[in-house]
C-alpha cells in the first residue's frame, strides 16, 4: 500500500523560539522530512525568530546539524538539503519589545498561507500575538500556533484564551496536542466510524471498562524545577490523556469537521464524574541506589506526582456504569503508550469452566510499533476436546503497510501541515482546553488542601502497589506494562 502524498500551497511559516530544544528535535527536522517527501514546495519560506544574533547561514548551519542527528541517515540527501535550506531565513527578534518586527514584516509575504509558530514560553504568547498585529504583519487569516502548557488552572487557561482572543479569531488559534497527531490515534477514529463492526459494541451494555497508559522510563532529570510544577496530572492528564479519553468515549460527529469533533469531545469532557480520593493514586519514583523523584526536582518537600492513576466514569447513557481507567507515569518498567477496550465476556458459556475463558480486548498502540491487536477466543488447535485459547488478531502498521507504514510521518509533521492546509480537527478549541481546566482543578485543590504526600513506588515498577489495588477492588487488573 503507497500513502498518497498530497502537497500544501505555497506558505510562510515563522518558528518563534526556533533556536530551542522542541524546534530542533521536532519541528525542523519534521519540515525537512516533509520537504524531501514532497509536500512542501519550493516557494515556502521557512523563518526562524529567536533572541539570539544569527545570519541566515548560521541558522541553516544549525538546522543542518538537527537533520545530521535527527534525521535517519538513509534520508540526509546533500542535494534535498541545500534545497530545503535555500527556503530558509532567519530575524534575530525581541518577543516583548521593538527588535526585529520590520525585518520580520519584510520576509512574510501577505500573499501566502501566513503561519506562526510560538515555540516558547506561554508568558511571551501575548506579547507575539499583540507584535504580529501592531506590525501588520499577520493578515486576517494567518494562523497561530500554540504550544502546551495552556494554562495551569481554569483561571490562567481562561486568561491565555482572552490574550489570544484579542488579536486573532478562534479559528485562526491551532492549540497543538501531538498526542492528536499520531497515526494510530487518528485510525481510532476511522475504525470506531468507518466500520459497522466495532460501534454497536462501543457503549457500557458490552464494553467492560476501558485502560489508557502512557508509560515513560525516563525520570525528571535537567527539567525537574518545570516539572515540579505541573506533575503529572497537569503534564499528563489534563491534556493529552484527557484527549484519548474524549476521541473512545465521544459520539458520533454528524461529519469530519474541526468543530463537529471538537463538539462531541467538549460533551465527554462535560460529562466526566467528578472523582473522589477513592478514585486516585498518586505516587513518586525511587531507584535501586535511593535517588528519588525529590531529588531529581532539588525538592526535598516536593509533593508533586510523578505517577498518577484516576477511575473515571463518563456520566452519559452510552457509558453508564463503565469505568475508564487512567494511568501515566515516570520512570516505570517499559516505554509504552496505549489504548485498551476490554468488551465483556458473553452472558452464558457452552463451555466448560476449565477453558481458561478470556475477555475480548480491542489494543490500540499509539508507541512504540504503532497499531492494533484485538484479543479473541479459538479452539486450541489439536484433539482432545474443545480447549479455548486467546489469539491476536495483530496489525501492525509497520507488517500491514510495508514500508509505508514503517516510515509514517511524525505527529507534528502532520499536525504542521494540518496547521498550513487550515484543518483544525486535531487541535483544541479554547472551551475545550476549559472545560478540561474546570474538571482538572477541583482534583488538584484537594490534594493541596490535605498536603497529602504521593505514595512511593521503585523505579522500573508498574507504580505504586494503590494504583493495582485501585483495579483489584474492582475485580478487574492493569495490562502489563511492556515495550
């Protein structure tokens, strides 16, 4: 199967902290890939915006080392990257004064599809979007990307959304999840809405409950101060679970249309339970050597999770009763992020007792080796009567696409093009981002209010022993957490 490959019309597009981490391992190396397959035209313009005082070929220069490291090699054509790189310009700018702005005016063109990317701190969104409009630079329908954290609370949320509001219109705002962007998240949505198969079955009458992982192995290390912050649930939860959540629990929109999904996600979001102590778990790692995740943020009194697990309930007719069970986490056994729908098991068995019955289970892998695998019952093979065993009926996009699938775009390589093509579809829409606020900051109050500390679990763990028996009460347990 080849993917098709459909290019974007002629644009500019200006990357606000272009010299950062995020835009050298993600967003320029993404533009390149996305050049070399043809998607980008000659005639962009990519423009690079920073602090620091660079020439245009210094920044190409800086942009060609992000492709040597984060590029596969078998892509770093010499000739395709001098191409890409004739396409680039870089302004040396000051986000919250005068520096820059006419040389930046200069280089977009009012023309084109206008886009600007603000890979930076959410205290410069402001300043950048008052600038691009005091300059003229930004035309009525350039479009503006902002990065996460949206906010830290409702309050925040609601005054980032009245920031932005006062120079751009709601469609012009893309709030990026790359979440959203993967492959196997969108296919979610194809195999719930394309198929007459799964939907009968997606309601509380036949599905068991529902688990969302994703799991990390990595700790806190070099960015323990911003994570100490957030945690878990306001890094984690509140947006990119909170996502997941929204696209297996939503109905079906009356049409793929930005804001008729985002219409039926902002319902579940609006629907959700508000959860009780019962219904959390939240930990910190420890290693083998006594390291912990307060050390890691030089906090010793630090009572900020690094593992959180919730038992949600979407209080709607098609999931009555049907709980959804959250987790994410640092420093855990495997790196692993994925969507589990357990179906129930059948109201009476013809079988005997001793078959080692298993429930059906709908996988969805967003990483790694992207897919899906659902879990049935076959007679084993052989004589001696009818014994049943679970078999996986496995896609794996990279076995089922071939190379196609083995070489799928990254999310922000999509989520990028998505942004120039004017699909919002995949981004949050400002009442969405609030509401998940509105449900998120009650949960936080409490733990604040009780000064509770978060229970301690070993490095290389599943979590902390609660979180098993926040499952075990319930006579259900987690998947495995493994690569």
């Amino acid at each position: 199967m080849v993917s098709r490959v459909i290019p974007v019309d002629p644009f500019d597009l200006v990357i606000f902290g272009a010299t950062g981490d995020l835009a050298r391992r993600k967003i320029l190396p993404g533009l390149y890939r996305r050049f070399l397959g043809g998607q980008i035209p000659d005639e962009a313009c990519l423009i690079g915006a920073a602090r620091a005082s660079l020439s245009d070929d210094q920044f190409r220069a800086q942009i060609e080392a992000a492709i040597a490291e984060f590029v596969d090699p078998a892509k770093r054509d010499p000739a395709q990257i001098a191409r890409f790189l004739r396409c680039v310009r870089y302004v040396a700018i000051d986000a919250t004064g005068e520096e820059g702005w006419a040389q930046l005016k200069a280089l977009v063109r009012p023309d084109r599809v206008q886009a600007f990317y603000f890979s930076v701190a959410p205290t410069l969104f402001g300043a950048l979007a008052e600038r691009l409009h005091k300059h003229e630079i930004a035309n009525s329908e350039a479009r503006i990307v902002v990065e996460k954290p949206f906010g830290r609370d409702l309050a925040s949320a609601r005054a980032l959304n009245g920031t932005l509001a006062a120079h751009f219109d709601e469609h012009q705002i893309y709030r990026i999840d790359h979440y959203l962007g993967k492959e196997t998240v969108q296919n979610l949505m194809a195999v719930r809405f394309a198929n007459i198969l799964f939907e009968p079955l997606w309601n509380a009458q036949f599905v068991d409950h529902v688990q969302i992982t994703v799991a990390e192995t990595v700790g806190v290390g070099g960015r323990g101060a911003y994570y100490d912050k957030s945690g878990a649930m306001r890094d984690m939860v509140q947006n990119h679970l909170m996502q997941l959540l929204c696209l297996i629990a939503m109905e079906p929109p009356y049409h793929f249309d930005p804001d008729a999904v985002r219409d039926e996600k902002l319902k579940v979001i609006r629907a959700l339970d508000p959860l009780t102590s019962e219904d959390i778990v939240r930990g910190q790692y420890v290693d083998a050597r006594g390291k912990s995740y307060v050390d890691d943020a030089e906090n010793p009194a630090s009572r900020t999770e690094s593992y959180i697990a919730l038992r949600c309930h979407v209080a709607n007719w098609r999931w009555k009763g049907t709980p959804f069970y959250l987790r994410t986490g640092k420093k855990l056994r495997a790196r692993t992020s994925e969507i589990a729908v357990v179906f129930k098991e059948p109201p009476h068995s013809i079988f005997d007792d001793d078959t080692g019955w298993r429930e059906n289970m709908l996988v969805i892998r967003l990483q790694p080796n992207e897919g899906m695998n659902l879990k049935m019952m076959i007679k084993e093979p052989g004589p001696g009567g009818m014994r049943l065993v679970q078999v996986p009926l496995d896609m794996s996009f990279a076995d089922a696409l071939g190379e196609e699938g083995a070489d799928m775009p990254d999310a922000y390589e999509r989520l990028i093009m998505d942004v120039i093509r004017g699909n919002q579809t995949l981004f949050m829409r400002g009442d969405e981002v609030e509401a998940a606020w509105a449900w998120t900051d009650p949960i936080i109050a409490g733990w604040e209010a009780t000064k509770a500390r978060p229970q301690r679990y070993d490095a290389g763990s599943s979590g902390p022993e609660d979180a098993l028996m926040l499952m075990h009460r319930d006579a259900r347990r987690w998947r495995e957490i493994r690569e």
